[in-house]
C-alpha cells in the first residue's frame, strides 16, 4: 500500500482553501452581475412606463433622436401599397409555422414605410401560399409603438 508523505498532507488542505477563496470570488462576482442585470432591466422598464404614458404624436414630429420617442404611441396616415407586400418565412408563433406580413405604406409627404400586418399561418405544404388579409384600400390611418 502507497503511504501519503507528510508532504502531501501538509498541501492537500491548503490547495482545498485555495480553491473555495476561487469558488467563493467566482460566486460574488457572479452575484454582483446578476445584480446589475436587475438593476438594468428595472431602469429600462421605468423608461417604457414613462414613454407609453406620454401622449400620441405625429410620426412626422420624430427628429433623428430616435432614442427619445421609443415606445412612444405614433399615428400616421397613408395608402398601403398594393404591391409591395413581403413574407417574412418561418416565423414559429403558437407551435405553429407562418410568415409575418409586411406591406409598404406610402405617406401624404411621399415617405414610405414597412407596416408589419400580423402573422398568418403558413398553407399545408412549401407550394400552398398562406391565406393573407386583402389590404385595405384608400388612406388609412396606423396608431403603432
């Protein structure tokens, strides 16, 4: 039988130390990040509570700050372009596969933007297009975040 030399014994304890001061660095660095990953998400949420009580404003009062007008509720006016409509494919909602709707939409100052329409399912198999919503013809007007 192999005798462990006193040696041995005399490091084993130290090396055990050495590696619970890791473990116990380790969990309080790990804690002081989950921390300010809270911290974080609770000053983002107060951002979107201020911002979604704020009142409605024109989209064509938003200015190249961006930024300032996130989840503010904007309304705009114009006509969908018949034409231009894109799937975006493989979009999984509900356990089911399906394709968001995006149609352009041409503003009364010749902007245009993409409006996100909704889902819809995708058909039963890769040939069969997917039933879309007809788009509504004349001005209509979005409200949106």
């Amino acid at each position: 039988m192999a005798s462990v030399s006193q040696q041995e014994r005399e490091v084993r304890p130290i090396l055990k130390s050495l590696i619970a001061l890791i473990l116990v660095t380790g969990c309080l660095w790990a804690s002081q990040w989950q921390f300010q990953r809270g911290m974080d998400r609770q000053d983002r949420n107060s951002l979107i509570e201020a911002q979604v009580l704020l009142p409605t404003i024109e989209l064509n009062e938003i200015d190249e700050n961006i930024d300032r007008f996130e989840w503010r509720e904007v309304v705009t006016s114009g006509t969908f372009d018949t034409g231009e409509q894109i799937l975006l494919k493989n979009r999984y909602f509900e356990g089911v596969y399906g394709f968001e709707v995006l149609t352009l939409l041409k503003l009364a100052d010749q902007r245009e933007i993409w409006v996100d329409r909704g889902w819809v399912k995708a058909g039963k198999d890769a040939l069969t297009p997917p039933t879309v919503t007809p788009v509504p013809t004349g001005v209509v007007e979005i409200k949106a975040r």
